[in-house]
C-alpha cells in the first residue's frame, strides 16, 4: 500500500513509520531530511518549500510503480512531504519502505529519495540571516524553480534639442494663456451639446400653445448666470378628459378620426334613438345598457363573443325504422294501456 502526501503541518516520524510496519516485514528503513543551519558559509534562519502540488502526487505515484517493478517484494510505501516554512532541525521529508528482508528496503529507500529530488517538482528557497534569500536547485533535479529575473536600466544622457528658428514654431503661449486655451475649448464643447439638446428634446417654440398637445410634462430650456443651461419642466394642459365634458377636441378631430360615425353605426345596430346633443360617454353609457337588456333577455347575447362555445345545431335527418322495430313499440304502448285499464283493488 502507498501513503502519500504534501503538508504544511508538522511531519512525525513515529506516525509515518506505523503506517508501513506489518508484521509479515522483517525490515523498515526509514529516511528523514531535516532542516541544517547553514549554507555555504551562510547561516540559514529556516526553508521554504512550495509545489505544483497537482503534478507532484502523480509524480509520486510513478515512483512507487517504479520501486515495487524493482524490488517485488516491497511491501509498503510512505513519502510525507512538508510544504512551507520548515524551521531548523524539523523534518521536511520521511521516506519509509517495508519488506521481507533488510537489503530490498534499504536500496529502495536510497532510489526512492533519489528521483523524488530529480523529478517531483518541490522547490526549496534559503532564508539566510539578514533576510536574503535564495531559490535553491537540486543537482539531479530536470525541474527548476520559479525565477524572478532583475533587469538594470541603463542612465541615458540628456537629449539636447536642436535650435529651431523662431518662425518655425507654430504655439507661442505661456502656460496662463494655454489654460484660458482649454477652458475656452471647453465652453464651446459645452454649447454645442446645449444646442443639440434643444434639437432632441425641446423641439416645441415657447409662442407654440400646447393646448392639444399628447405630452403630459413639456421641457423648456431656461438660461441662468450660475449655470449653462437648464430644463424647466411644465404641466401641459389636456382639456379633452372625462370628467371635464369639453368636446372642443372631437368637434375639431372628430371626422378625421371616425369617432362619430363608429358611434352611430353601433347605435343603429343596436335599435337606439340618435342622441347627438349628449356627450360621447352618456351615449357609450346608452350603448352599454342596451347591451344588458340583451344579455338579460338571451343567453345566447352573453356567449356571442366567446368563439370557443359552439352552439349545436338540431339534425334534420329522418330516421327510418324496421317493421320489427315498430311491431315492439305499439306492442310496449298496448301493455301500457292494458295497465291502465285495470280495475284498483278498491273497485273489485
């Protein structure tokens, strides 16, 4: 069986060593690398580990098949690796392999340690004291580790202008003048977008009376000192509503849009005196009694519109009995009669 894993935590030796201890085993090598306190003439305070942890497993997993095609009788497998900061003298790896006997274990421990550094991809940074620090590569290892490349940018010399005749410079202003430039640009961009509101949204003259008008609110474009411009929102006034009885409005529009004449083809379908003198929704009001009167004589009124009511239509097709057929009904009729004339009890 394998155990294999990458922690942060702290790793123990006991733990990992009952893992891979069976009693058909007869020998457990163990290998524990630690953390030392110095490096090249450097006093090192602790490392740092960091993995692709994804590739590392499977990494490791490859080497397990490789160990147990190696030695056959390689019975169990555990690699515990530490991730992140490692202090000095804690374990950062523990290799432990159980077999029959101590030869198998032993090489397979050293092979094993081996191509983990060469092809499980685990870096290692040195933090020395006085807070430097170093990215540090195995000498097997294929896989480097993440570089941060620093680059020097040279110092250039100053680059002088050549001298231009005066009247070939086409701008001759101070900064004073540049700035009263830009705000002047600025006033003109500002009263062109004024402008083009007024095309947009108040395209209605103020002399032009909105008497008729189908907007409920009219914009107006009101100037003030403090500002560039601004909309001035006013109520428009529609005399043409229910409740005000003016027909001023269908007087002027009526024939265009055929009010009128919808209205009095309704009334002469429906049998009504035409009442022009009253106002369009006394009329309406008319029109919609007379329909009640119709709904309340018939049902058939209620259901007129409702296209998925079909009423059925009585068949005029005669039907055409056989003579048996009307032997049994006067023979049925003749035992009803009989019934009929039959004394009570009361009379015999």
């Amino acid at each position: 069986m394998e155990f294999l894993k990458l922690t942060r935590n702290k790793l123990s030796v006991e733990e990992i060593s009952d893992l891979v201890s069976t009693p058909s085993c007869g020998a457990l090598s163990i290998f524990v690398g630690t953390t030392r306190n110095n490096f090249d003439g450097k006093t090192v305070i602790n490392l740092e580990y960091e993995a692709y942890e994804t590739m590392a497993m499977k990494s490791l997993q490859s080497i397990c098949n490789d160990l147990r095609s190696r030695w056959k009788t390689i019975e169990n497998i555990a690699i515990y690796h530490r991730l992140g900061t490692v202090p000095i003298m804690e374990a950062s790896i523990v290799i432990a392999i159980s077999s029959p006997h101590r030869q198998e274990a032993m090489l397979a421990v050293q092979w094993c340690i081996d191509n983990v550094k060469k092809s499980v991809p685990i870096w290692k940074k040195e933090i020395y004291e006085g807070q430097t620090e170093s990215w540090k590569e195995n000498k097997e290892s294929s896989i480097h580790p993440p570089r941060i490349k620093f680059f020097k940018l040279k110092d250039t010399s100053e680059i002088k202008v050549p001298f231009l005749p005066p009247h070939l410079i086409q701008v001759k202003a101070d900064n004073e003048e540049i700035e009263r430039r830009i705000h002047k640009f600025i006033e003109l961009k500002r009263e062109e977008i004024n402008q083009s509101n007024i095309r947009d949204f108040c395209s209605r003259d103020n002399n032009e009376t909105n008497e008729f008008s189908c907007a409920r609110v009219d914009a107006k474009l009101i100037k003030r000192k403090d500002s560039k411009g601004h909309l001035k929102v006013s109520r428009v006034l529609n005399t043409y509503h229910r409740d005000q009885g003016n027909l001023e409005f269908l007087k002027k529009y009526g024939n265009k849009n055929g009010i009128e004449e919808r209205i009095v083809n309704v009334e002469t379908q429906l049998n009504l005196e035409h009442t022009t003198h009253k106002d369009t929704f006394a009329r309406l009001q008319g029109i919609e009694n007379r329909l009640l009167y119709l709904e309340s004589l018939s049902p058939e009124y209620i259901n007129f519109w409702n296209k998925n009511i079909h009423f059925q239509k009585l068949s005029n097709k005669k039907r055409i009995f056989t003579v048996e057929e009307i032997d049994s009904f006067i023979n049925n009729l003749e035992n009803k009669r009989a019934k009929l004339n039959l004394p009570s009890d009361e009379e015999s």
